[in-house]
C-alpha cells in the first residue's frame, strides 16, 4: 500500500512503555470475561473517559483527513441518507506512484486524465487498488496515481459553525457553546458565522470510517449511487424528468454538483473523481 511507503504502522509485538496501553491492544484482556478482579474494566474506562491516553494513542495509528461540506450534505450524513462522497482527483488527495514530492504538486496539471484508465489491482508496489494508470505527455511515461484515503482511515467534516461563551457547559474549547448552521436558527449570540474552511478539528462533530474508496468519471454515477451521495429531487425537477425521461436522481445530483462545482470542475467536463465510500462514526 502507499501508505506504508510514508507512514510507519507501530508494530504489535513490540514492547509498549505503557502497560495499560499494552492491556487495552490485547484484545482477549478486553473481551475474557474471566478477567481476574481488580484488574479495571479498560473498556469502560475509556468511555468514562478515564483513559483519554489510551484512546489517543488509537487515534494515533488511523490516518485522519478533513473534507468540506455544505449544509444540507451534513444534514444528510448525519440522517445516514448520505453514504458516499465525490471528489475531483488533485495533488492534494492523491498520491503518484506512491509518493508526495514537490515535482508532481508543480507539474501535476500536466498528467493527462483525459487518457486516464483504471485498474483494479494489485500494482506492482502490492497497493490492493483500484488506482489510475495516468500519461504524463512530457516524458511519454505512464504513473500510478492512488487516492490518500485508504479503507478504515477517519475523516471529519469541516461545515460551517459558531461559538458563544456558554457557561455550565464543557466542551473541547472549555466553557464555550459550538452550534452549526446546518441545524437552523440558533438562540445563541454567536455573532457572525464562520467558514467551514476555517474549522478546527476539535469542532469537528462529524466523522467518517472510510469503507472503500475507487476512480471513476463523475458521470459513470448510477442512479443507486445518486442515492447514496443523499440528494434530493425537487418537485419542478421531478416533473422534467418525468416528461423528458432520464434518472431523477442523476439529474438531481448533476445540479447539486454544478452549484457547488460547477465554476472549476463543471458536470460537463466529467472529470476523474474519487469516490469515497462511508460510514458514520458514532
């Protein structure tokens, strides 16, 4: 995997300084119900929040991303009607033949996507796949182009959010109260709202477990993965599509695309995207 090529994954066996760590990663400690007494219930600890190291340490071995969304998106995900996301493939979610150097992010608009072509895997670095065979027209070469998420890593979601001193409440920025626009009108006095781009991860209240990720063109969607990226289809719409036939929710998706990006990467210009398939983190 690329991944491996850049991040070291800890190794299992090796001695931990740590001997609560190290009982917490022996899953038969965890699970043997004939756990001998006194011995602390690391489970329960950790969501008492007793062992916030331990958990820490976890989230330390996952690879984590943030992604931006808008509102009804959110809304969407966190109803569980939104299990998928598009992205277009750029330097900055991907990797070329396993590696992230200044070269590729300088003459990365010079790969050739419009010949790009898929392959299933797995390459000959042992990355399981799918990846892109992509031209690189300058030196008559081909390269393996993978995306940076991999199965299992966490993303969370940056959405447009406010702050108010809030006191009673305890929070991760302490006695301060978060709220997100995409739950409606807030009572709070939040002054102004603030761009998703700008949110920290400690607000984050949206994550992701990344199920499979794959390229594709952005119009080879079915109309059963419309579905899944949680669109909706507006009555005027569903009128058209009726009388001019077509796939409400392609046509649905289509839209909601070009209003969001349509001004660079148009439904017209059906670039490569990496479809990113999710699960809702509870």
């Amino acid at each position: 995997m690329p991944l491996m090529m850049i991040y070291q994954k800890p190794d299992p066996g090796a001695r931990r300084k740590n001997d609560l760590l190290d009982l917490h990663e022996t899953q038969s400690s965890l699970a043997d119900p004939r756990r001998p007494e006194g011995l602390p219930d690391l489970r329960q600890a950790a969501e008492e929040g007793e062992c916030e190291e331990m958990r820490n340490q976890e989230l330390l071995q996952v690879k984590q991303h943030s992604l931006l969304m808008t509102g009804p998106l959110v809304t969407a995900t966190l109803r569980d009607l939104k299990t998928q996301t598009r992205r277009v493939i750029a330097w900055s979610n991907s990797y070329v033949d396993g590696q992230i150097t200044t070269f590729w992010r300088e003459h990365w608009h010079e790969l050739d996507f419009s010949k790009a072509w898929p392959d299933d895997g797995p390459s000959p670095a042992g990355n399981q796949g799918p990846y892109l065979h992509v031209p690189f027209p300058p030196e008559g070469t081909v390269h393996r182009v993978y995306p940076r998420y991999q199965v299992g890593d966490l993303i969370w979601i940056k959405e447009t959010w406010g702050r108010c001193d809030f006191p009673g409440t305890d929070t991760a920025f302490g006695r301060i109260k978060i709220v997100y626009r995409a739950d409606g009108e807030t009572k709070y006095d939040i002054g102004q709202w603030r761009s998703a781009r700008f949110m920290p991860k400690r607000a984050a209240r949206l994550w992701l477990v990344v199920k499979k990720v794959r390229p594709e063109r952005l119009q080879q969607i079915s109309e059963e993965d419309a579905i899944a990226e949680g669109v909706t289809v507006p009555l005027g719409l569903e009128i058209l599509v009726r009388y001019y036939g077509g796939s409400k929710y392609r046509v649905a998706f289509s839209s909601i695309w070009d209003s969001i990006n349509g001004k660079r990467y148009p439904w017209s210009g059906n670039h490569m995207v990496w479809v990113i398939e999710y699960e809702r983190k509870s």
